[in-house]
C-alpha cells in the first residue's frame, strides 16, 4: 500500500495512544520470550512503533527498513537513534541479523513470487539459528472472484476521517484498491491504493518449509495478543 500522504496521520489512527498500546506491548512481550534479538531488521518498519517499542525495551541493535520516505520521516523524528534504510525491503541485506520482524499487513503486499524470492535470499544470507516472525493475514483463496464486481465499502470513521475501501478481486489470491479518507472538516480526500496476494497458512508454511526453515510456531493472535482485528497467523520460523 502506497503510505505517502497516510504518513502524517498515520500514528493517529492504527496507534493513537502509542507509546501506550497494549497491542504492540502484547507483540514485544510475546517476541522478548525467544533467544536472540541481538542484532534485529524490521520489514517495513513504517512510523517506528513496533521497532521503537522493541528499542525502548533494551533491543538496541535495530535496523527499519521502508519504501516511503514520508513514513520513515515519522520514524526518525520519534527515534533519532535507530538507524533506518529507505528502501524496498526485498534488496535487504540479512547476513548480519538474527532476527526479522515482519508485522503489519506487509507480506501479503508483496506477490507470491515476490515472497519466495524474499524467503530464498534470507535462507540464503541469515546466520543460523535466526528466526523470522512473520504476521500474516490468513484469508482463504476466492474461487468466485470471476462473478464478483468492483466491491465498495464504508469504514469506521477514525478521527475526522471517513473512511471507503474499493477493491476488486483479479484473480484467486489477488486483489487490487485503493482506501479513499475524506476529511469531513474540510472535504479533503486522499487516496492510499494497495494490492494485496494472499497464501493460505498451509501454502505460506509449505512455502517456508521448502525453502528449507523450520516453522519453529504459529500462534494465533489470542494466543499472543496481538491482533491487526484480520484473521492472522503469526509464524516464527528458523533458519536451521
Ligand atoms: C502498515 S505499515 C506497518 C508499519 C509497522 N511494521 C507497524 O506494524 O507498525 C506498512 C509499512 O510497510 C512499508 N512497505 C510495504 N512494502 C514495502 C516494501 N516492499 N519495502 C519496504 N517497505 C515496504 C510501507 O511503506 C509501510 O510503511
């Protein structure tokens, strides 16, 4: 999803309290449980808040990666000190790290192919004994994405925003639209498209067992308490 002209408001609709949010806390409790994190990269690392928090808590040696410039702007202003790399996060360079956090909607935003590319090159480069967690939207494919036409939807409103979600389905796993937030203050409006190519838990653990990890879990967000209120699953997996 395209989070150039969201940057700004962003903090204010998916963490207003941050940084009090018991949901990303739940998130970091859960993580600190595993051995490691001693030299972590986050995927898409937006505004900082879950790098941040990880910061905050003695996780030191941290890296963001993200494609938006307007959004790692937000980062840098609330964590002057983690160091954060403007760029799509496909050409990271994992061989120093032993952890990757991967959280927030951001796999199923990269195509299938684009994922197992993505899941070789860090087979390929990560030390062993890394792990990776992955948050993922557990949807199930659309077999009768052919019969359904262009879908529009109203969201909660958030703040002075209302909130519409246009998408259509171009094939099984694929799905392409665009958010649309209108001001009511001002009628402003702005857009935010997105493409989404989703994998069913069992093809993403295949897909991660036959590059060659472990699936070390996969927890429910009941379970973690952690939950972007989709369907998710959240898989640690090792690089044997
Ligand atoms: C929904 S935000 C999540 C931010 C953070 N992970 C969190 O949970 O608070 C998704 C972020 O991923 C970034 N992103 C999406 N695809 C990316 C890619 N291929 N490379 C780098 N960043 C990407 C977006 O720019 C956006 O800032």
């Amino acid at each position: 999803m395209d989070h150039s002209k969201l940057a700004k408001i962003y903090d204010q609709y998916y963490s207003p309290k941050w940084p009090v949010d018991n949901n990303i806390e739940a998130l970091i409790n859960y993580l600190k449980k595993w051995p490691g994190g001693d030299n972590i990269i986050e995927l898409g690392v937006g505004t900082g808040n879950v790098a941040g928090k990880l910061y905050l808590e003695g996780y030191h040696n941290i890296t963001g990666v993200d494609i938006c410039s307007e959004m790692l702007d937000q980062a840098k202003l609330k964590f002057p000190k983690i160091k954060f790399i403007h760029d799509n996060f496909c050409n990271a360079n994992f061989k120093s790290f032993d952890w990757v956090i991967i959280v927030g909607m951001i796999f199923t935003g990269i195509s299938n192919h684009d994922k197992k590319l993505l899941l070789e090159k860090m087979y390929e480069e990560l030390p062993n004994d890394s792990l990776i967690f992955i948050n993922f939207r557990n949807w199930n494919y659309h077999p009768n994405f052919r019969n359904e036409s262009l879908v529009e939807r109203e969201y909660d409103n958030i703040g002075t925003y209302k909130i519409f979600d246009y998408y259509k389905w171009l094939d099984y796993n694929h799905c392409k639209g665009k958010f649309e937030y209108i001001n009511i203050q001002n009628d402003e409006i702005f857009e935010a498209k997105y493409e989404m190519w989703i994998l069913t838990e069992k093809d993403l653990s295949e897909l991660v067992i036959d590059t060659g990890f472990k699936i070390m879990t996969i927890a429910t967000p009941q379970e973690i308490g952690y939950s972007e209120r989709f369907n998710n699953i959240n898989i640690w997996v090792l690089k044997k």
